[in-house]
C-alpha cells in the first residue's frame, strides 16, 4: 500500500512543497504549510511590538505588507485568507497530512531501534595520508587556510582508493576534479554533428528537419534567440561574429531535450555512464548514496540529467559576453564531464576591434589609461599565446595538462604514460559555502559595475546574474580576503561541485559537457539550509521552481536505507560481500545498468 495520501501538495503562500502536515482549508483547499503559518502568527502579534531579528522584521514586512486583512485569530488558528489573497475567506485551516497516518513516526521508531546499542565507528577507515598526499593540487592561494589544494584522483585511483578519500573531502565543501574518466580516443563520437545524428535516430520524423530552428542564450545579455540548428553547429566551430566583430557566445537551451539526451546516452552509449565515476553517488536510479534516487517515481522532482550541454567559447577573458556559466549555486549536487572541444581563434581583425572597444571600457572602471590593466585589456592581451592571456586574468591555474603538474605532487599517468599536453576547455571558479556571506556583500556593494539596475538584490547569488572577472576577483580578495578555487577543465575530466558552492564557469573553447545533478548525504544539510532560503525568495524568482522536496527526499532516503540494513541483517552473507564503501559497489551498479540498457534496446529495436 502507498504511503501517500498526496505528494503534489505546494503551500499557496511560499509556493514551496510540502513534506507532510500542513493547513488546508476545508472549503476551497487553501493549502498553507506550518512555517507560513508561524510567520502569520509572529507578524499578527509584532504589530504591536518590534520584532528580535532582522530575519524576523523582514519577515513580518513581507507578510504585513502584502496581506494587510489576513492575520491569525487570537487562539492561534488561521483564517482562509480573503478572495484577493487566493482563499475564501470563510473557513480556518484545518490540520492535515500527506502521509499515512504514523509513518513518520513508525519511521523514527525503526531508526531508533536499528541504532540502540550501535556503536560509532568510521566506516570508511582511517585515511591514507600518503596517497591522499600524492592526489592534491593547489588551486587557490588563501592565507592561514588548510583548504588551498583540492583532491585530483584518475578515475583509476578512485577504483584503488575506493570512496574513503572522496568522503573525506566531500564532506567539507569542496570540489573535486576527477582526470581521465574516459580515453580520450573516442572523443570524435562527442562532436555535436555526430551527437545531432545520433538524436535523429531516436526521435520523430518532424524532428529530423536541418532547418529547424532551436533557442540558444546568447551570453553578452542573457536573452534567448532563435537560431537554425545546423547554423548553431557552424559555429561551434568556426565561431559567429557581430557587425561590430565581437565574438556571439552562445549556449543550446533546451536542445538535446533531457528525453532525448537521456534515450541518446542509453541507445547508442549505454557502456559509456556505466564507466562514469562515483557511480553508487551520482546515477539517478541506482546511486545508493544519491539521495534524491530514494523519491518514488510519481513524486514531483526536477530533471537530474543525463543533460548534454553544448556551447560556444573563445580564448582570452573579453570582460563581458564570454561567461557561460555566471556565479550562482544549486541546492542539489552537481558533475559535468567534459566530453569535446573545439578552438574558435580570433581574425586579425577582429582582434583590432574588440582592442578599440575595450579599453574605454576597461579604463572607466577606475584604471587610468596607461596602467597594465589598460594595456592588457582586462587581461585580454590580445598577442600573446593561451597561457599569457590565461595567467593576466588572475587565475591561479595552468594552461595546459602539463602545467597543472606544478602544483600537483605527480604527474598523472594513463596506462604508465605521461598524459598528453592538453588545452583546456574551461575554467572555473567554486567558492566555499562558508564565503557567501562576504560575496554576497561585496556583490550587493558593486552591483552597479556589473551595469544592473540600482535595486538592491537582497538575493544576488540565485539569479545568475553576474560574472567576476579577474578585476573583480582580485577586488574581492583585497576587500574581503575570499578566493575561490580556480582550476581548468580539460577533456575527459569530470568536475563534482557540492551543493551550495557558488560557482562559475567561462569557456575557452566550444564545448560539450555531460551534466548529473545528485543529491548526497554529506549535502543533504546544506540542501535543508539553502530550501528554507529559497522559501523566503519572492515567488516569480526562477529558483522556486528548481527547489527541492528535500523534506520527502530525507524521509524516502531513510526508509531506504533501513530495508537496506534490514537486508544485510537477515542475510549475513549479503552483508559480507557487500561492506559499506566496497568498491564492488560501483561494478554492481553498472552491471544493473547495463541489464536494463539491454532490455530496453532489444525493446527499441523492436519498435522500430
């Protein structure tokens, strides 16, 4: 028997979804969840004295402001709001629930009881301080800080070091940089021309048109346009130009479809994911330590990929117009595994141009004119070669594969060959969570030079709506003393982002990035944290429709993982093949996909 009455219930004030007890209103269906209504509750009784917090006035300013004729009654309950505010206004809302009645509650006994008399230990062993050692790069320079290098496994150490090391690092906050997840021979199979057949092969026939046309955001203003498909692949690799000859970056909104992408991947490279790393935390079905794959399969949630990317970079910071990926963060997890590039060079006399355009720009924001950041062009130094013009930016990586050895303890080997010197693709910047505070200041404190509006963005890192470039990167730093990590992104290597880091992204070349959204427990807090943040957000913001059950995903998670136990408890020798961390818990998860991707072909194959 299902354990739902319902699981498509929203608050209609916070338009948040609800976990499990909340308000409703017996006539109209009013739905209110049990935070909204203490925040009613605490602005009816403020009104006649000053709140204790900040976060408190804001609150009751919020509530006061947009519902002056709805307040609680004097015993605690609340009224239906009026006809005007989406309710009758008859009614009081009444106490109700989505869940069976004592699920929860059977649930916490079960926890409580499975945990009686267990003892702690670290089920992942005590660390391996020298290979640990030998797998850290430095990517950031941040004074009386222990957190400056970052974990760089192989996909091949992560096979040897098992998950012990990458739960380690996690666990804080930080990035990882996973190399040489795949051979870089199959790389051609990655062009977007071969992946646009490939689509061809499972979609409709209306879909097979060349000329249609697809919507991409053009980087330089955020807005969408249209743009034939096959016009798109042209300039992927050989760039798109503007009258005035600035480069036109552009990224594919919405094309592969996540469908298509998805039955693209399983159809026609089903062995590849099976070969993606940290597969018991990343796939979305089968990850035993995702989280978010406990939601049973009618639950409202967003898509979680696979999603494939596709967009367009040029080398050389421009300073406006290049970033694909501006500072924001996610609730969830994320990895994107870069999969092809493709250099887009300058024209000569393109190169003039974007010179004359760009130091006028660049010396209003308070350089004067002779000073070497007028003379670089914010960093664009337009002569020199990729690793010059990379290091101008203030970026504290390396240009190419062999570069990134400095700072790394040893070279990295594929089959007991150095790797081949490589350009990178993209370059990234991730902060910790313990900064946003300071870079949300800083941002609200120089909202104008990113020529936005004069509002005060109360919420700056969940619109998206800005890019530090190096100048700012280095003004923040003075002002703040925070740095992010920065690091580049070659082929074949798969960036794991934890939730709540703000991050950003600038592409060097034209590329193509597999994207996996997961939630893990060592994030599953932050997730908590960041969705009570997004439930105050106004409720046009974008993110309210990216925010997470994260409510239903805690109580499916933990249900999950007591059958789990329960499993391993009843059949002991289940649980000894299968300890927590063993890295046969990788091989039994792409042994499961590789079934099922067996069975659907022979199930596509006959369809068609």
């Amino acid at each position: 028997m299902a354990n739902y009455l319902c699981l498509f219930s929203c608050s209609n004030l916070c338009r948040i979804p609800i976990t499990d007890y909340h308000r409703r209103c017996p006539s109209c269906s009013y739905d209110l969840c049990l935070i909204c209504c203490r925040d009613l509750r605490e602005a009816t009784v403020h009104q006649s004295k000053e709140p204790q917090t900040e976060q408190a006035r804001i609150t009751d300013q919020n509530i006061l402001s947009k519902f002056p004729h709805w307040r609680s009654n004097d015993n605690g309950s609340v009224p239906c709001p009026p006809k005007e505010y989406g309710g009758c206004g008859y009614s009081s809302l009444n106490l109700s629930r989505i869940f069976k009645m004592n699920w929860v509650a059977k649930l916490i006994k079960n926890v409580e009881e499975m945990v009686s008399g267990c003892k702690m230990s670290d089920a992942d062993g005590p660390p391996k301080t020298g290979l640990n050692t030998l797998r850290l790069c430095q990517y950031s320079q941040r004074e009386a800080s222990n957190d400056n290098y970052l974990y760089c496994p192989t996909s091949e150490d992560l096979k040897t070091d098992g998950i012990g090391m990458f739960r380690m690092h996690w666990k804080t906050g930080e990035p990882i940089i996973v190399k040489q997840v795949f051979d870089r021979s199959s790389i051609s199979s990655w062009d977007p021309l071969v992946i646009w057949r490939g689509i061809l092969e499972t979609t409709d026939a209306n879909m097979k048109d060349d000329n249609r046309m697809v919507k991409a955001i053009d980087c330089l203003d955020g807005s969408e346009v249209d743009i034939e498909l096959g016009q798109f692949m042209k300039g992927y690799t050989e760039g798109r130009i503007l009258e005035n000859g600035w480069p036109q970056i552009l990224k594919l909104k919405d094309w592969p479809s996540p469908r298509a992408s998805e039955e693209f991947l399983l159809y026609q490279r089903p062995e590849f994911i099976s070969k993606l790393p940290l597969l018991q935390y990343i796939h979305s079905k089968w990850g035993l330590l995702n989280v978010a794959a406990k939601l049973p399969h009618y639950s409202l949630q967003n898509d979680v990929g696979p999603k494939i990317y596709i967009s367009y970079g040029i080398n050389g910071e421009l300073g406006r117009g290049d970033s694909v990926t501006k500072l924001h963060f996610n609730m969830r997890d994320m990895v994107y595994l870069l999969v092809h590039t493709s250099e887009v060079k300058l024209k000569d006399w393109q190169r003039t141009k974007i010179e004359m355009m760009q130091k006028p720009h660049i010396c209003s924001r308070g350089s004067s004119p002779d000073s070497a950041l007028c003379t670089k062009i914010n960093g664009l130094d337009l002569e020199s070669d990729q690793k010059d013009s990379t290091m101008d930016q203030g970026y504290e990586v390396y240009p190419s594969a062999e570069g990134n050895m400095v700072n790394c303890e040893i070279p990295l080997r594929q089959n007991g060959v150095t790797s081949e010197i490589t350009h990178p693709g993209v370059l990234w910047d991730v902060f910790r969570r313990q900064d946003v505070p300071k870079v949300t200041e800083y941002l609200k404190m120089h909202w104008k030079e990113f020529g936005k509006s004069d509002d005060i963005v109360t919420w700056p890192l969940y619109g998206g709506a800005v890019f530090l470039d190096g100048l700012h990167k280095r003004k923040l730093k003075e002002e703040f003393g925070v740095e992010p990590w920065s690091f580049e992104q070659n082929l074949g290597e798969a960036i794991f982002v934890p939730a709540g880091c703000p991050f950003q992204a600038r592409n060097v070349q034209s590329t193509v990035q597999l994207g996996l959204d997961f939630l893990s427990p060592e994030s599953l807090g932050e997730a908590v944290r960041l969705a009570e943040e997004v439930r105050r957000l106004p409720n046009e913001h974008d993110a309210k429709l990216q925010v997470l059950e994260v409510g239903k995903i805690s109580l499916y998670a933990a249900s999950s993982a007591i059958k789990e136990v329960q499993k391993l408890v009843l059949d002991p020798k289940l649980g000894g093949e299968i300890g927590y961390g063993d890295p046969n818990l990788t091989a039994m998860v792409s042994e499961n996909y590789e079934k099922m991707s067996k069975r659907r072909q022979i199930t596509y194959n006959e369809c068609v």
